[in-house]
C-alpha cells in the first residue's frame, strides 16, 4: 500500500478512473464491497445521486475534489466505517446523521422494528412506547413517523448520544413526535407506575472478549459501551426483562434485538422472570434470529 505522504490519485484522472482506482485500493485493504464504497464516497463529496454521478464520470476530476476523495478513500482503507465518513446513512424510510458517538444503524435493526410495527400499526388505541438505549434514534423515530397515534419515548444513558437523536428527530421531521430522556435502561422512570405497553431495545449484547475480534469497523471504531454486554452478552438482555416487572403494563410487549446464537439464552431469561408468554423470534435479512418478542402476563 502507498505510503501516507504518497498520493493515491495523479492529476488528469476522470471521476470513473478515480472510483476504480480507489475500488482496487478497498480489494487490497480488504474493505467490504470496494466498488459501492467507492461510489458511495463519491456521490457524497460531489452531492450527486447515482444517476447525475453517472453522467460526469467522464469528466476530469479537479483538485478539490481529487483532494476531498484522497481523504476520505484514505479514512476507509483504515477501515473507518463509511457512514461515520459521510456522516450519515438510511434505515428504515429515514435518513440518520451518524458520529462515533453512536452506533451505526444496522439492516438488523430493522427486523426489530417489523416486529414493533406488526403490533403498533394494528392498534388504533393510543400506546406508550419506549425504546431503551436509543443511540441515533433509529427505532424511535422509525417507530413515531410509521405510527404517529402512539407516544413514543427514547432513552439513553449518554448525553451524546441523545444529542445525535434528538438531531436525527430535527432532520426528519420528528423533533415532537418523540420524547428524549437521559438514563440507563429505565432509570429515568423509576418510582413511577408501569408506564409502557411497548418496550423496545437494541441493547449491548456482545460478549466482552468477542469484541476485539469483530471486523475493525466494529472494534476500533464503534462505542465500546453500546457494544458490550459484559462476559456472557446478556447482561444488559437480562436488565431490561427484569425492569418489565416494573415498567411495562400487563398484556404490554417487550421486543428485543439479541446475537444470532442467543435464542435459547433468551428464552431461558424470559421463561425464568415467569412474567411473559407468547414468545416469539424473528430472523434478520440474513436468515439469523435477531430479535425476539414476548408478552407481559395480564
């Protein structure tokens, strides 16, 4: 690989020529889907969709935007994750500004979101939902805009976070349709009566020694404190079930984003609390469990 003082891009190099170039770098980094990323970065820096970058290809790329890709073909190829480069990325129907601050909103996630919405969208009674650990408000905000009859809450224990979702709410739309409070899981709630008849969570659920061995996206460059779920992965899991005997109202649905291989580790968590029936898993995109709901005993 060149040195860092080398440049990566001669001059006189059309935009085509650059977004090959820069998509035969990410093959030998190793970067994940070199040919996307590569146009993924330009279309950003240029503000162009896919179809007008398409149109300029054959243009000549001038210094600025030879300089502005150097930089940011250089923060991939140390597998930076593309959307803390661009600062944001979709999910759901929403477009999400994003910072290291936050975990990168997931294809995954949105597995728990069907499920919640499976349940909100055929209730035309007003519910309280609350989504503990909110992050970049992904599920929150997806939740309000699908759902607007239902309030909508969203927790988080750092203030940074927060900011980013409350950030998020102003970028779609959403800035009154859903109420940030700070605090771990339902630390803000307590000592109130169970508020919520949806309870919805992506919570750290990654065993502490298994992080390091994620790809560098992950390991270097996500928040450690939303990723880690201490030794087994199931401590925080474990902590919001356990704060449903408080919090969530009786018949009310817990939802929950777990590992691919924690299905009967959740189960077992469930069945042992005695409080919840009707449990069901569902799978990701990529045929692995990913969430799971249950059901409040009335």
């Amino acid at each position: 690989m060149n040195r860092v003082s080398d440049p990566l891009f001669p001059s006189g190099l059309t935009i085509a020529e650059m977004m090959a170039k820069a998509s035969r770098l990410f093959v030998d980094g190793g970067v994940d889907a070199p040919d996307l990323a590569a146009e993924l970065l330009m279309m950003h820096l240029l503000g162009l969709s896919r179809a007008s970058l398409f149109l300029k290809k054959s243009e000549e790329a001038s210094v600025a935007v030879v300089t502005g890709y150097e930089t940011m073909v250089r923060r991939r190829l140390m597998r930076e994750p593309i959307a803390y480069i661009m600062g944001s990325t979709g999910f759901w129907d929403l477009d999400l500004g994003v910072t290291p601050k936050v975990l990168v909103p997931r294809p995954d996630t949105e597995t728990l979101v069907e499920a919640a919405l499976d349940i909100l969208s055929a209730c035309e009674v007003p519910l309280t939902v609350v989504d503990l650990g909110t992050g970049s408000g992904a599920i929150a905000l997806s939740l309000a805009k699908a759902c607007p009859v239902h309030t909508v809450y969203a927790t988080d224990r750092s203030a940074d976070a927060l900011a980013v979702a409350q950030a998020n709410a102003s970028r779609n739309g959403l800035d009154h349709r859903v109420t940030f409070v700070q605090g771990a899981w339902f630390a803000p709630f307590r000592g109130k009566p169970p508020l919520f008849d949806v309870v919805v969570s992506n919570p750290p659920y990654i065993p502490s020694a298994d992080i390091d061995e994620l790809e560098p996206e992950v390991a270097v460059y996500e928040p450690r404190l939303a990723l880690d779920g201490d030794t087994d992965g199931l401590r925080d899991l474990a902590a919001i079930i356990a704060g449903c005997r408080v919090h969530l109202k009786p018949s009310g649905w817990l939802l929950l984003e777990m590992g691919w291989d924690q299905r009967e580790a959740v189960r077992a968590l469930l069945e042992a609390d005695g409080c919840f029936d009707s449990i069901r898993f569902f799978d990701d995109y990529a045929g692995n469990n990913r969430a799971v709901r249950a059901r409040r005993r009335g």
